[in-house]
C-alpha cells in the first residue's frame, strides 16, 4: 500500500547532535529505501572529493545561472562558498519513490517546507543541554572562548524550530536511527499521501453494488 | 524524551476491516502503553458485561443529563439506543500519560477532532474491494441483499475520511498492529508536543552561556 512517490525529509539539528552519524547509519541500515540529497557547491574539491558524490562542482558562474533558472530548491553562502539543493536529482529520486534525505539548516529548510508543504521537518539534539555542552567541548582541549561560540551558535541554530515536524532526540544512536527510520516510513500512511487509494477502493465498491 | 501527556487516536474503518481485532491485539501486545476508552450507553446489559468494563451503563434520563453537562466527547444514537464517550475517563487516562484509543464511526471522530485537534483520527481498510467484499460476505452463507446493504453501509462509512490522519491498511493483522502502535508512538515525538523540551534546552543553553 506504498504510494509510488518518495517523500523528502530535512534534517537540522544543533552542531554536536550527531545528524552526520545518524543520517550515514541510517543509509547504512536501510540502503533502498534513502538517497542522501547531494549539493552543488563553488567551494574547490578536497583532494578525496569526487564531482557527483560528495558534491556537484560548480564555477561560481554556473552557480548563479543555476539560481536564475530556478535549478536549486534552497541555496545558501558559507564562508565566501555558495552551497545549495539541485532540484533535478531530487525530483528523479522521489519519482522512483525513494525517500530523500537532506540536511541543512533551519532557515533553508522553512523556505522548503513553504515550497513544498508535503517535505518532512526533522530536528535531532542530544538529550540535554548538559549532553550538547560535552559534545561541542570536544576533547576537552578547546577554550572557554571557543566553547561559549559553540553554545550561542546552537541556541541560534535552534531559531524557528517550533516549525519543524518531529524532534527526535539522540540519545542511543541505533535507538535515534531506528526512529527516524520509522517517523518517515508512517509519514507514508499519512492520510493525504494514499487519497488515491482511498478513491480507488471506493470506485471499486461502487462497482461491487452495481453488479 | 516522552512528554507526559497522553495522545487519544480515533480509530475507524470499514465494518469487516478488522477494528476489533486490531484494537485487541494492540492492548495485549502493550498492556501498558494504552488504554481503550469505555463508552457510556443506555442499552440493557447483557448477561456477560459489567459495569465500567464494556460499558457504563445509564439510564436515559441520566445519559441526556450527562450530554447537557458536556460530560461527553461524543454521542449518538443507534438503533434506539444512545452511545457516548465520557470526557471523565479519557481526560484521567490522558493525565496519566496513557495513550487512549476510541472506536467510533467518522462524524464522531470528525467532531472529536474539531474539538480536540490534537487528536488522532486513524482509518483502517482491507487491502482491496475485493477483499472487503469476501470479509463482508463472511461464510457464504448470507443473502445477496445483504451482502449488497453491507457495501452501500462500507461506502458511506468512507465519507469524510480524507480528513484522517492516517489510512492504514490491514492484510496482514500482526504487521497493522505494529503499523498503529509505531504510528501512535512517533507522534510523541511530534514537535507541537515537545515545545517544553526545546523551550528548557534553550534556557540550559542560555545559562551555560552566562556562566
């Protein structure tokens, strides 16, 4: 009862929350069901990055052209770098009905979410506030300087959140995945999702009394 | 990560979509995850049910007396007989953290709804016509005619369904189980319900940051 069409799901969290691990896992464990969303980007390749894997490179040139023509979902600058969500791959993958996973932060994902009203907003942060200062303090050789911009950046980074759909809280990483797995899985039995299910079964008893 | 409050799920479907089992099953397989709301009803006992376990039974002038002192989510009248749900029991549970479930037809749950929107109203369904046609005909044994009024009532219990949260298709009855109990659960971890969650690691955040 699987309607054809995969679903997007963004994923934001604080930095520490552990999305990077999480979302590896989660295509680990569950590979046909996910496609990782991959990003054009100006920056230059590191030297183990390969154009279409980890990123689609792009002139800075190309990258505005882009924009123009509508080509992104969502696009942001980091550091000088253009980043941002290539539409064609996006919509290849939810046409072959594989889910598709992407992760940026918050701001990106509202604009989607207004866009597309049917994508998936999905928030991950430790447990507690305690967990999240352990983690952003690293191994403990980072300066208070350094680990109280960490802090304000996550209180910032939770800006908006009140508009996502699901916070799932990473506490035990298999716990977290097996959640995310299943949050996105049920989203395909949302009611809207198979209303043409629903119609075909009531054509289909029409039919029955007919008869 | 569990807020405290319960969440009540409303769950219909088509007669001969196999509610009951589903709802059984759900409360012997996690007794203690949830409880099924007791419906309050002026019909006679029969020999085997007991006050305050299938039902609490009133009379009618006391029924009519509990509509007019909004003591009930919801009423109605079948076959000469009124049946409601008391707010009283459902209201307890949900305090306790317990997930209540209700069986009700669709103008019920719709006004449920309304009335509490953070409510689940879940719809179950046969995989195929075909199939609720067999479940409908049960033995073999009834006639046409009633197999023909049994249709007519399963197209008419789908009215308004496309205002449900969920459609959740029951072939096989261990996989629906767990398709509802996961479905329940997730929604725990719906943002709207975890407001105090994020609102408390925001203000830990904040004291971090002043210290």
């Amino acid at each position: 009862m699987r309607e054809s069409r995969g679903i997007l799901t963004v994923v934001s969290g604080f930095s520490g929350a552990g999305k990077g691990t999480i979302m590896n896992e989660l295509l680990r464990c569950y590979p046909d069901c996910y496609a990782l969303s991959i990003s054009a980007t100006t920056r230059k390749p590191r030297p183990y990055e390969r154009e279409g894997v980890e990123y689609f490179f792009k002139t800075e040139e190309e990258f505005c052209r882009m924009i123009a023509d509508g080509e992104l979902i969502e696009y942001a600058q980091y550091v000088g770098n253009y980043y941002g969500t290539p539409r064609d791959y996006v919509e290849r993958q939810l046409e072959a009905g594989v889910d598709v996973i992407l992760e940026i932060e918050i701001q990106g994902a509202l604009k989607i979410k207004r866009d597309r009203p049917d994508t998936i907003l999905l928030f991950i942060t430790p447990p507690t506030a305690a967990e999240l200062g352990r983690r952003l303090a690293g191994r403990g050789t980072e300066s208070a300087e350094v680990i109280r911009s960490r802090l304000m950046r996550a209180l910032s980074e939770a800006e908006g959140v009140d508009a996502y759909d699901y916070l799932v809280v990473n506490d035990v990483v298999e716990d977290c995945v097996r959640k995310v797995h299943s949050i996105i899985q049920n989203e395909h039995s949302r009611m809207h999702r198979n209303l043409s299910m629903i119609e075909r079964l009531q054509r289909e008893l029409e039919e029955f009394v007919q008869e």
